[in-house]
C-alpha cells in the first residue's frame, strides 16, 4: 500500500514538473534563449524590446499579440522570408512562440530619443501618402489601415509610428520584392507595387519621427 | 542488429512529430504568392482641381472647412452625426474618387426631381438627407454653417465640368444582375474571407485613437435603412469598385452581389420614415427587390430598428 503511494506521488511529481517544463516563460527566452538554439531575442532587440534603429531590428514591445504570434509562424513556414529570424523561430516550440509573442506584447513601450522629421518635398510626399494616400493611383492612405499618426489598429495592423527608417524601409522594399508575402489580402503587396524609391525613402522617414508612445492605446 | 519494437514505437513518434512539423511549416492557401497586380479601373470623365488649389481667402475657408467635414465628420459637424461613419467612409478620397459617388459627380446634378421623396431637391436639401440617413443623425437646418461648407466644397470641386451632364464615373458603377440570386450564405463566406479582417466578425467596424479606422457595416453605429446604401444595387456596385480598399475590382460581380446582400441582410437602425408598420413603411420607401427592408433574411424579418 504504502509502496504503490510512493508510487503515485511520484508520478504526480513527475508531471506536475513536465507540466511546469511545457509552460515557457517568454521573459526567460527573451532575456537568455530557449537553451535549444534560439538566441535571446534582447540580443537584437535590445533589452526593453525597443529595438536597434541602426540595424533595423524594429521594436517589439507593444506590438499586438496575435500580429507578433503570426510573424513567427510566417518566418518559419517562410511567408516572410528573413534569414536572421527563420533559424530562431525554427528552434521555439509553438508553446515557446506562444510565450514570447506574449511577452512582447505586454511590454511597455519605451521611450526613444525624438528622430527628426523629414522637411521639403520629403515631408510633403509623406504627409500626403501617410494621411491622403495618392488615390488617382488606386492608393489608399497608410492610416487608412494603420490608423490614426500610424499607431496601429487591432491585430493585423501594427502600429508603424516609431520603427526605425530601416526597418520601415526594409519592410517596404521586402514587400515590394516579394521576399515577404504574409499580408493578409495581400494588402501590402499590392500597395507596395505603386510606390517609388522616394516614396518609400520619405514614408519611412515620416513614421520613423512619430512618437511610438503617445500614440499606443491598451488593447482591449 | 534487428530493430526492436520500441525502436519501431520510436521511429513512429519521430515521423507523427517531423510530418506535424512539416504541415506547420507549409505556407497556407492565404499565402500564396500574389496574382498579377491588378488597377482598379476608376474610369473618371472628371479630373477634380487639386487640394492644393483651395484658396486662401474667405470663400476658401468654407471650403476648407467642407473638406474637414467631409473626412471627419463627427468631428466637424458635431450634433449632426448619430453613428460612427463619415463621409468619407462611402465617397472615398474626400469625395473626390470616381465610381464612389463622387462630389462632383453630384454637384452638377441639381437641382433634382427625386422619387425618393417627390419633389425638386436642391443640393442642399440633398445633402440633408445625407445626415438623417447615412450619418443616422439630423438634418442641419437650410443656411447651417455645415451645408455652406459642403456645398461650398462640392462646388469648388466642380470648377469647369457642364451643368446637368453626368459625367462618368458619376455615382457607384451599375452592375449587370448576378447570375444566381444574392445569397446570404454565400455572402457570408465572402465576408469572412475578404471584409472581416478591418469590418471585424460582427461587421462592428474598428477604433483607434478616438477616431474610427474601418467603419460599422451594420447595426447601431452604422447608416439606417433609409440610407442609399441600404440598396443592394447601391453596396454591390460601391464594394465591386472600392472593396477590399486598394483592392477594387479583384472580387468578382456575383461575389459583389452576395457580400451586399449579406451585408444589408443585417439589422440596422430604424427608417427615420417609419410609420405604422414595417409592411407600411416598406410599401411607402422600399418597394424594390434591392431593398430588404422587411424581408426575412436568414429566418428573421428586417426593419425592427436597432437602438443606439
């Protein structure tokens, strides 16, 4: 009687401590990797999740959950083709993007040195494609979608305000070329198609300059 | 050395966990590359002066100030405005787009016999109508600051084009009939598939910052069922040119068709019109197969009205 106890309780032990085992925690990963060859993430993505504007690593605090959930995936199924990432994502367990994916959303989202805003034409192209979009082109405006100063809208919008000029551009080019193609409706793709190198230089500039935080609304 | 069988048992689990990684790693259907980039096809008789050529002086200022309205309504012409739309929402680019019922495609057009309400409008009546039925608010009064502005707007914005001639691209494009009857059923997957990402499951539209992004399809923040919108011929012609947004012209008629009907097969506010019944009031304002006010749509009669 008393053997088979022990017996129980150690099985309980034991999965209560492999129950334990499959719950990830996303700060642990972040801050110091899976230990099964994901890298931390703060190594690019600095440790408050802000990002490093000069690499064009962009910021992850803050960004909607189920948006960062379906980057991960579309890395690894290669949807969205980035050489850095795909071999991270391809060592974290779904419970591990899970985790991460939450653990990035909830960051704050920390406050960056002002970037400057461009001025002349720059500015005006920008403002415009930004606020009015260039319609006689079939282009809408980017709030049209990413809402208001660019501070995103709901889960499949990120908000644009406050990435760095890199990376904006980057997205933007990698759209343009194809080498990213997880838009939902294909909506980028397709607005990508109508904008020039200037427009892309200038846009980036302009969301780059927007304040991230003041614009970022808790989500519901 | 044979292989035992829980190397076998093994073996098995490995494979079950690579064909289960492999399924999580082949693209989606969602995400094939994209089909050949398509236009839309704005055809436009009209190409409107440039914002940039608002003038500075007084009578620029009223235009100003129509434009303002016009893309943020709420805001601009407050105590008008019973829902969460604005102009903008339907006469896409600030009025200016063709085959979205354009400003200037109206503005020439008046004064107008309308069997809507069976009398000669002026723009500024027309206008009105507007804010009961598709902003779900009131009329402002004849002479109010908000019908100066956009009709000083629309008229700026027509500069050059002949009177009482409607120029194409006028209105929202009139589709051929579908080759089957809109269906609801069909409308919903078309809806699930390509609106309800920005409209939302509901069709409850999406908020940021205080300001609404992508506007309520149905119920009680959107147009009532006295809006033009309301019409199926109207939404399916509106969606086949402008929807998805940048997207126009990719869905296809009988698509257009369905999502309209599954659209408008919802529950919206009451017909400002209302009176007696809903027999009544659909006899007296929408006696047509395009309206489906008082129809039953999926096993419920329209035209209860929602609440605010």
């Amino acid at each position: 009687m008393n053997s088979l106890r022990l017996v129980l309780l150690a099985c309980c032990v034991l999965i209560a401590k492999s129950a334990l085992a499959g719950t990830p925690d996303g700060a642990t990963i972040a801050q110091q990797g899976n230990g099964h060859g994901a890298a931390p993430c703060m190594a690019c993505h600095g440790a408050d999740g802000g990002g490093q504007a000069a690499a064009g690593f962009p910021r992850l605090a803050g960004l909607p959950q189920a948006y960062l959930r379906k980057q991960l995936e579309d890395f690894a199924n290669g949807s969205r083709s980035n050489a850095t990432m795909q071999p991270v994502v391809m060592s974290l367990t779904d419970a591990e993007r899970d985790a991460v994916a939450e653990y990035y959303s909830k960051l704050p989202v920390p406050s960056a040195p002002p970037v400057k805003t461009p001025d002349g034409e720059a500015a005006h192209v920008a403002q415009t494609l930004a606020t009015r979009g260039r319609w006689p082109n079939g282009l809408p405006a980017c709030e049209q979608c990413h809402g208001p100063s660019g501070g995103g809208v709901g889960d499949h919008f990120p908000p644009l305000a406050g990435q760095s000029v890199l990376y904006i551009s980057n997205a933007l080019h990698a759209w343009k070329q194809g080498a990213r193609h997880n838009d939902p409706l294909q909506l980028m793709q397709t607005v990508t198609s109508k904008l020039s190198e200037a427009d892309i230089a200038a846009i980036s500039a302009w969301y780059a300059a927007q304040p991230a935080s003041t614009v970022k609304e808790a989500q519901p | 050395m044979k292989p035992s069988p829980w190397m076998m048992i093994g073996a098995l689990f490995l494979l079950a966990a690579c064909n289960q990684k492999a399924q999580q790693a082949a693209p989606s259907v969602a995400n094939e590359p994209a089909a050949a980039a398509t236009s839309p096809k704005h055809a436009s008789g009209f190409e409107p002066p440039a914002d940039s050529s608002i003038p500075s002086d007084d009578f620029g200022k009223q235009i100003a100030l129509g434009r303002q309205i016009f893309i943020d309504t709420g805001r601009y012409a407050k105590g008008y405005v019973g829902n969460q739309l604005s102009c903008e929402n339907c006469h896409l680019d600030a009025g200016r787009l063709a085959q979205s019922a354009p400003l200037w495609g109206a503005y020439p057009m008046y004064p107008a016999y309308r069997s809507k309400n069976h009398h000669v409008n002026t723009f500024a009546e027309r206008l009105q109508g507007c804010f009961q039925y598709s902003m779900n608010g009131k009329a402002p009064p004849l002479g109010d600051d908000v019908l100066v502005a956009l009709e000083a707007y629309a008229y700026w914005m027509s500069k050059g084009e002949s009177i009482g001639v409607a120029p194409l691209g006028h209105g929202y494009p009139k589709l051929p009939k579908p080759a089957q009857a809109p269906d609801y059923a069909r409308g919903e997957s078309v809806f699930k598939r390509d609106c309800a990402l920005c409209h939302g499951d509901n069709g409850q539209g999406q908020q940021a910052a205080g300001r609404t992004v992508f506007p309520p399809l149905w119920g009680p923040q959107s147009f009532n069922w006295g809006a033009g919108m309301e019409r199926l011929d109207n939404a399916a012609g509106f969606i086949k040119a402008n929807m998805p947004l940048s997207r126009g012209n990719t869905l296809t008629d009988q698509d257009a068709w369905d999502v309209a009907y599954f659209m408008n097969g919802h529950e919206r506010p009451q017909d400002p019109r209302f009176h007696g019944s809903i027999e009544e009031t659909r006899k007296a304002y929408h006696d047509t197969p395009d309206s489906l006010y008082g129809a039953t749509v999926n096993g419920k009669t329209l035209g209860e009205g929602v609440l605010k």
